[in-house]
C-alpha cells in the first residue's frame, strides 16, 4: 500500500493503518478495534477505520498506556523503526501527573466480601470521582 493522494494532491491515508504505522497500538488489527470501539478521534469526531488523514490533523488516541494526542506531521502507512516513525507526528500527550497527585489504589482486606454501596460511594469519593 503507497500514500494515496486526494483530490487536493494532498498526501492521506487510513487512520488505523497510520496509527499502526507509528507505534500507537501494537497490531494493525488492535488499531482497527480502536477505531471502531470509538477510542480513535481525528479533530474531535469520532471515525471509522477507513478515515482518511492528512498533515495537520489532530489525533487523539485511547491506547493501553493512556491517552495519546498527536498532530500527523507526516503520512506513513508501512510500520519503521520507532525513531523513523516518530518523525512523522508531534507528540502532544501532556506529561502525567506526578505522584503526589494521582489516586492511590483503594485496598480492602483479603476476605472482606464485597464492597456495600456504602463502601463503593466511599471509594470514588476518595479516588475524586464523587
């Protein structure tokens, strides 16, 4: 598969092959699931596998490591060394929150049944989703 062209002579190509090509999910057909369960986003709308992008659009990516926000800089749709792919986009990602401020993990004792709704309110409360 070569860079397709649009009518603009603008190059493009499908966002699950590109999101592939520069390493954001690990299979081409991992990329495609992405797309399809919705965690694919090209400027804000949600696409199909077969999108087209093209320079200067945003992508924000839902992948197993967290969030990824990427401007395509470049079109490339056969996988390269990591190096080689990463001059085709610009990472964006914020950097994660350090320590300090991410949730601790909510530890119940071994044998303590399930949590009540009295529990599980407490919970997300203290993980700040309440």
């Amino acid at each position: 598969m070569t860079d397709a062209h649009a009518a603009g002579g603008a190059p493009q190509a499908r966002i699950d092959a590109w999101a592939w090509a520069i390493r954001l999910y690990a299979t081409r057909s991992a990329a495609t699931a992405a797309c399809k369960a919705g965690h694919l986003k090209v400027n804000g709308h949600t696409v199909k596998p077969a999108h087209p992008v093209k320079p200067g659009d945003t992508v924000r990516a839902l992948t197993p490591g967290g969030e990824r926000i990427v401007v395509v800089r470049g079109i490339i749709v056969k996988r390269t060394s990591a190096s080689r792919a990463a001059e085709h986009y610009d990472d964006r990602t914020p950097p994660p929150p350090p320590k300090e401020e991410r949730a601790l993990p909510v530890l119940r004792e071994r044998g303590a049944g399930r949590p009540t709704k009295r529990d599980r309110r407490e919970i997300e409360r203290l993980r700040g989703r309440g």
